[in-house]
C-alpha cells in the first residue's frame, strides 16, 4: 500500500511505501529551510539536487549531493535547507 505525505504546508511531499527491507519513502522538497524530528533510525539519500544539512548535535551544515547519504538515529531532529527543487529517498530502520 502506497501512503501519501504532505509537510511545512505543502512544501514537503513523499510516497511512503512498505518492502522486504523496511519502510521507505520517496519525496520532492521544495526551495525553503526545515526541521525534522525521527521516531526511528533514518538514512537519507539524495536522488537529484542539493542539501544542507545540520545533524542533531553539530552546529555545522554540511552539503550533500545526488547519490550522496547521510544517517540520523531514532529521536533527534536535523535541519534541512534547499535552495531549489531536491528529491529524495528516506529509509527507516
């Protein structure tokens, strides 16, 4: 079953969906800053574009890049900020 999401007022939109491997979803964010929080253990992989990226407990923003991941433990919260149109791939462990 493919489940739809809709964050910060639309500008954060994903397909969730359900494999072998664990949850998973697939999203487009649009140009804007944003702060997650998780509830499990993610990886993050960006399929097309840019991220900067600040990690729970860095006060650093590094940037990630198409085929680019990174991982947040279950929990935290990280910010995000694009400066176009990025997609990406969430998995949850």
């Amino acid at each position: 079953m493919i489940s739809t999401n809709e964050y910060f007022g639309g500008q954060v939109k994903s397909l969730g969906y359900t494999t072998t491997e664990g949850k998973s979803t697939i999203g487009v964010m649009e140009a804007g800053s944003y702060e997650f929080g998780t509830t499990t253990h993610e990886t993050m992989t960006v399929i097309e574009g840019e991220m900067l990226v600040q990690l729970p407990e860095s006060t650093d923003w590094e940037t990630y890049q198409s085929g680019e991941s990174y991982k947040i433990d279950a929990n935290k919260s990280f910010k995000v900020k694009v400066t176009k149109q990025v997609s990406y791939l969430c998995q949850y462990k």
